[in-house]
C-alpha cells in the first residue's frame, strides 16, 4: 500500500467537504469519481477474506488477478496479470506480464502460488469454490508452483474442468497480494489477515487511502500500475444508506453514481436526461433461507407451504421493479438449460393445507433476520404479511452486515434473506449456491457454504452436482444441469430463490465506459468523465 506523509489532514478536509451543506448543482471534480452507496456490509479488505458485493467492488480496483471474465465479450476468459496461459492434460500455465505492485516491488509468481495457499490456509468462506474444485489447506502447496519468476502452474483436479478452473481464477478471492509487504505484518501465523483487513497490498489500478467504516472508502492512483496512470485519479466510495438522499445527491451533482437506491427512486431517473440506468444481471438470487436444522422448518411440507405463502409477482411489481423479476429455480431463466418454473405462488388455501398434513393446523411463529438495506427490508416485510394469511407469525430482526452475516454462518436464525451470486457466469456456477453441501455435519463447519448453513441435508443433489461439474461433454452437462433443477424443486429447498438479482445503478451522462460487472468487479480503470454531460 502505498504511504502518504499527511493522511490525516486530507481525512479531515474530504469530511468537512462530505458534512458541509450541499451547494445547488455541484459538480464532482473531472479526475474523480464520486459513488453512493452502502457500505454497511464492508467488513475486511482482505482479498481472501472479504467476499461481499461492496468489498468486491473495492478489491476489484486495488488488486489484479491471474484472468478475468469479460461481461461485455460473452463472459470470454481475457488476461490481466496473465500474458497468456497453456492448458495440458495435467496443469495450466501461465506466463506473467511486467508489473509492480503499489508498493514498487515486482509481482512474480511466488506472489500467486502466496496468494492461492493463503485463501485455502485461512480456509475462510472465500474458499469455497477452490475446495469445491479439490484443492485444500492440506494439498494446495503440492498443487500449485512457479517454475520461475515470470510463470505459475496449477495442477488441475477431477472435480471440475480446466474452464471451471478458469472461473474461479477470475473471481475477487483469487487476487494477487505482495507477498514481500504482506510477509512484514504477520501476527500469530495470521498470514497478514489483521493488516490486510484494513490495507491494500495489490497491483490494480489503484490503491486504498482511507476507509473509515459506514463512512468513506478513499482509492487513489497508484502510480506503479502497469498500464499507466488511469483517467480518474480517486475514487470516492461514500455510505448514503438513505436512497432520497443519495437521489438528491446524484440530481445535484454532488455523487456521479447512485447503486443503493430503491426502486422508486431508480425509476425517477427512467429517460431523465443527464442519467443512464445500467441494469446488471447478477445471475444471482434474492433467497429465503430456512433453517431446516430446526422443526418445523426441517418438514419438507413445511417448507413448501412457504413456498405458496409468497406473492411473488406483488413483492417484485411493488417492491423490487429494476432489482428482480420472480424466479424460483436457481438458473436464471435465460441461461442454457433452464427449466420452467414451478406453480410456487400466494395460494393460501394451499399453504395451509400442506401446513395442516405436516402437524401445524394453528401454524407456528419465526424470527426472520435480514440486514437493514434496500430493498430486503421491504421484502422482508411483505413476507410478514403473506406467511400471515396462511397462519404463520413472524418477527423481523434487522441488524448491520456483521450482525446477519455472522448470524447465517453460525446457524443462529429461523428464516434470513440473504442474496446470491453465481460465481461464474454458467448454469452450473449459478447452481453451486444451491445444490453445493458436502458434509451437512455442524462438525464439517462449512460457514461459507450457503446450504451448509441452512443445515438443509442434500447428498443425492451434491452428488450430481459433482458430477456435472466433471463432465466434459458439454450435451451430457447440460442433461444433468436440467437434472439438478428438477430435484432441487423437488425436495422442497431449505434455500429458496425468490428473485432473480439485478443491480440497477444509475450513471451520471458526465461519465463515460461504466459499465457494473455482474460479479461487482467493476473496474475504474477505463473510466474517464466530460466536462459537462
């Protein structure tokens, strides 16, 4: 990370610039981007740590990885610290290109065989998707080399094939870290995770200023970047949790991007002039999940008369709008080999019905947690009136991101609403959220599983699953992608999908090239803004 002789004095003047009152018709500076958001769910900057939507948008801009998927090119594997990369029937190898991190040492490939043992030795939610591909805290450091200074080689598994390999290459978790700067503040064999936390140690476009959590989050250039200085010399992340005031901001001037506002006020800005609307298809969920550990939600009959105790279609024409549209089959509905969805919709009578057969003709009383922001809230509370109508009483917990997340990880909730992601933009990446539980066993400690956390028992659909992810004939996976789908709605699932996820974000006309990615690694690095829009 690269070191400033006065942070504190900027610290203070970009506050009182934040906390002054806003002028009519401010114009944020030509070399800076200044973005509305929430950063409620920030909780560490650590690459192999930090695995939220927000956090992702951070690291994407101060590390660089091996590859990255491009959205705007198909979702075609490209490089980026990779100059270029051979797969055999063993390995991929890669050859590096020049390039320095912020702190001016060179980046090498002892730096990504570091990076990749760190994220499976702090074996945290973050390395999921690696463990599930077959490389663990115990075979990583077999797995993985780097013959010399300039290339890196990864043995491949059984378990997935060389572009599901790819994929996972590309995600934030597979950052690059100076491995030489990180090495200086270890603690307790932490591997740097209490430094990495709050600092950045990377190669990308820029590196991190200032970060004063539920406030600010401050990038500026980093000038050892390899690709020269960007256009945008600071990026301005600010916490405006109110979707009202982040609308007056962005009108005013005073913000150049708005990706926390709620339905209502995204659609003001629909053929406004001066403002796009850049609606990113996630290939994610909005889901309810139910703790199937314990009773009643452990009934399969239970968990279907939920299923028809939602008004989907209300909750999505009333609440979300540019946020989703209703898909309950966790492959978003225009990807290859997508089933129709099933009959799941308000019907009350059915519900209570299905509620009666499995013991709970008077129904019963939940918690449902969820973290305070838009537009959970607001589902939340729509779901509190439907689950009524068939007899079910439930109680909404809102907290912060540290409260729910941790709540989710640990078991400790009845229903919660969290969100997905599909961690490569294929059917079977949109699934693995879904039909991935290895070992349901509170022993396994699977935190960063998300069915695993539902305590929801699914070896017949895991099973498949691995299956699929090793097949290579791309007819007979696309069969038992079809498959998979069939008997997740099936079983009746502790994790429901509710909404296909979108991330609106409305763009001043002053800004030009954003485009949002839909794994929230949006980079700045090709953004540049006119004068005037």
């Amino acid at each position: 990370m690269r070191r400033f002789a006065a942070p504190l004095v900027l610290g203070a003047a970009v506050t009182f610039a934040f906390n002054a009152p806003l002028p009519a018709h401010a114009a944020t500076p030509k070399d800076q981007l200044v973005i509305g958001t929430s950063l409620a769910q920030v909780l560490s900057l650590d690459p192999q740590q930090g695995t939220e939507v927000k956090t992702q948008e951070i690291l994407a801009n101060t590390y660089d990885r091996l590859v990255f998927a491009d959205q705007n090119d198909q979702n075609k594997i490209k490089p980026q610290l990779a100059e270029s990369w051979t797969i055999d029937d063993k390995a991929i190898t890669f050859k590096l290109k020049p390039a320095k991190f912020a702190s001016g040492n060179p980046v090498t490939g002892k730096d990504v065989v570091f990076s990749l043992v760190r994220l499976l030795k702090l074996d945290q939610a973050a390395a999921t998707n690696f463990k599930s591909a077959g490389y663990t805290a115990a075979n990583i450091e077999t797995m993985i080399s780097a013959p010399d200074d300039t290339s890196f080689r990864i043995t491949l598994t059984d378990n997935v094939i060389p572009e599901a390999l790819l994929y996972r290459l590309a995600m934030g978790v597979s950052s690059i870290v100076d491995s030489v700067e990180v090495q200086k503040h270890v603690k307790n064999n932490d591997f740097g995770n209490e430094w990495l936390r709050t600092n950045t140690a990377g190669s990308g476009p820029y590196s991190l200023r200032r970060w004063s959590p539920n406030d600010i989050v401050l990038l500026e250039a980093n000038p050892q970047y390899r690709d020269g200085t960007p256009a945008i010399r600071r990026i301005i992340m600010r916490h405006v949790p109110e979707s009202q005031a982040a609308r007056l901001m962005l009108e005013h001037g005073d913000i150049d991007i708005a990706n926390a506002l709620t339905a209502a006020d995204v659609k003001t800005f629909e053929n406004k002039p001066g403002f796009t609307i850049d609606r990113v298809k996630t290939g994610g969920y909005y889901v309810l999940a139910m703790n199937a550990g314990k009773e009643p939600l452990s009934k399969p009959q239970v968990r279907e008369a939920i299923a028809y105790g939602i008004d989907y279609k209300g909750i999505a024409d009333t609440i979300l709008g540019p946020y989703g549209r209703v898909r309950n089959v966790p492959v978003p509905q225009d990807w290859p080999g997508a089933i129709a969805n099933p009959d799941w919709s308000l019907q009350p009578e059915k519900a209570r019905k299905l509620l009666a057969e499995a013991g709970y003709p008077n129904g019963f009383s939940l918690t449902l947690k969820t973290i305070s922001q838009t537009p959970r809230v607001d589902m939340a509370t729509a779901i509190q009136a439907n689950l009524a109508q068939i007899g079910i009483t439930v109680t909404i917990q809102q907290g912060n991101g540290a409260d729910i997340v941790a709540a989710h990880r640990a078991r400790d909730f009845d229903l919660l609403l969290p969100q997905s992601s599909a961690f490569m933009p294929t059917p079977l990446g949109a699934l693995d959220n879904f039909t991935n539980n290895p070992d349901n066993s509170r022993e396994a400690n699977n935190a960063g599983n998300f069915v695993w956390r539902s305590a929801w028992d699914i070896s017949e659909l895991n099973a498949l699953r691995e299956s699929a992810n090793k097949e290579r004939d791309d007819t007979r996976r696309l069969a038992m992608v079809k498959e998979l789908q069939e008997k997740f709605i099936a079983q009746k699932p502790a994790v429901l999908p509710l909404f296909e996820r979108f991330e609106p974000i409305v763009v001043s006309a002053r800004v030009k090239n954003y485009h949002g990615d839909s794994a929230s690694l949006t980079r700045i690095e090709g953004v540049s803004k006119a004068d005037k829009p």
